[in-house]
C-alpha cells in the first residue's frame, strides 16, 4: 500500500462537518474576538487610535469592517470582546459599538431561488490576493463546498452570487457594474475582507471608490483580513439556505 493511502486511511474523514456540527478547535473559526473601547473611552481613544493602521478606532468605537484584528490596540487600552459573528447584513451595523454581537444570523434578502446551489463568481477589485486565497480554498477538500451546493464558475452568466474581494478602485468600477448585470437573477452580493468593506490597510487611498454599496446592492459582508474560509462559506450558506442548521444532511 502506498505512503499516501496510509495516511489517508490513517488520518480518516478530514473535510469540516460545517454546518452540520460546530467547527473544531483545530478549524479557524466563524467567529472573532473583536476589540472594543472599555469605558471610559476618553482614557483609551486617545492612546489607541494613534496605533491602528486602518483609523478603525474612532470617537463613537471600533468601525468592525474596517478591523484587520491585528491586535495592537490590545496592548493601548482597548479590551477583546466575546465572540462575535463574522457577517453582517450592513455596514452601519459593523459601524455600531459591538454591533457584530447584536447581528441577526440572516442577510438582507434571502432569496428562495437559491434553496438548493449557489454558483460564485469571484471578482477581485484591488485585492492583495489573500481574500482570494481564503475564498478559493473553499472548493478544496477539506472545506469541500461542493457538498453544500456551492460552487465556483468561471463566467457571471452562470454565477448566482457575486463575491466581491479587495478595496474597489475607480478603475475597476466599470467592471464591477458589468459583471453584476451580467448576471442572471436572483442574485446577490457578499462582500469580503476590510478592503472591500472599509479599505483596510488601503483606506485613503485615493483611487479608492468606496463605499462599495454605492456601485452595487450588498447583501451581506465578512470583516476579516482575511475573513477564515468558515465565515466565508457560513456567509454563503446563509445568503443560500439562511440561518445554518446544526441537523445533519
Ligand atoms: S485594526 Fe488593529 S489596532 Fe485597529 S482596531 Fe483593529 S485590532 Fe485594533
Ligand atoms: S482585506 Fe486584507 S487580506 Fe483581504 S485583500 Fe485586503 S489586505 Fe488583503
């Protein structure tokens, strides 16, 4: 027998059980620690929003979409909060203190054409190719997003979903506004990572031409920077079927 048989036979099943159970430890999650101002914040606001890179931390909190969670305002006064869930149905709601935690698990509006497969289509506006790797990989086999009726295509035609990666630039606009109406509907947007939500590192940038909403409807984005392949398909499984399950298929 070979090398590679024995370790498959060895190993066992290794694709996620998501959603049909809760990921396990070794999996990245679908949720995050967040970083909010502890009161009072006139004590913190001041030492910690000097440090962020992406000017997330503001007078009223933490702008969650604009967040790379990279955790230098740890260590300037702000304070983790619990886990919070990794979509949003907008981006006034990751604007809000905390308003992760208080997020419906749904998106803006699901469609019941979209009860049995989703085909993406992956668009990348002035990404650093990270979102991209994170997204791509949910068709390997561990993430295996075929199995949950998700799949990639290759051409908006045939794709029900448009998946939006990287800050969107002036000179990709266009591009983005023809994909989208080349798409049949239903369809819907999710959008993922900073860039794309807040401009991340990038923001200020002056080719930027954000807010994304502004050039296409969005129906749910996924902070992160990168967002973990697990909020990305939980993203989708909800714009497909709703809120996931925890019952078996
Ligand atoms: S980007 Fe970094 S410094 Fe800014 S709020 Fe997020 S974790 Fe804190
Ligand atoms: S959000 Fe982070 S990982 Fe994604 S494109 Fe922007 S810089 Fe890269």
């Amino acid at each position: 027998m070979s090398t590679w048989i024995q370790q498959a036979v060895a190993r066992g099943r290794l694709t996620t059980r998501f959603p049909w159970a809760p990921p396990n430890e070794e999996e990245a999650p679908i949720t995050a620690h967040a970083p909010e101002v502890p009161p009072p914040a006139t004590r913190t606001l001041p030492l910690a929003a000097p440090v962020c890179p992406t000017g997330a931390i503001e007078s009223e909190g933490v702008r969650q979409g604009a967040c790379i969670r990279c955790a230098r305002c740890l260590s300037h006064g702000l304070t983790p909060t619990g886990p919070v869930d990794l979509m949003a149905s907008s981006i006034a709601l990751l604007r809000s203190p905390s308003g992760l935690r208080h997020e419906p698990p749904s998106v803006r509006s699901p469609s019941p054409g979209f009860r049995r497969s989703l085909h993406v289509f992956l668009i990348d506006v002035g990404s650093c190719n990270a979102c991209n790797r994170e997204a791509l990989g949910l068709a390997n086999p561990y993430y295996d997003s075929q199995r949950l009726g998700i799949f990639f295509t290759n051409s908006p035609r045939h794709a029900d979903v448009l998946l939006v990666v990287g800050i969107p630039t002036r000179e990709m606009l266009p591009s983005l506004s023809r994909t989208y109406e080349a798409m049949p509907g239903p369809k819907a947007v999710v959008a993922i990572g900073a860039c794309a939500l807040e401009g991340g590192i990038f923001h200020g940038n002056p080719h930027a031409a954000l807010p994304l909403s502004d050039h296409v409807p969005v129906d749910a984005y996924v902070p992160g920077c990168p967002p973990p392949p697990l909020a990305i398909l939980s993203a989708l499984w909800r714009v497909m079927r709703g809120p996931p399950s925890r019952e078996g298929p």
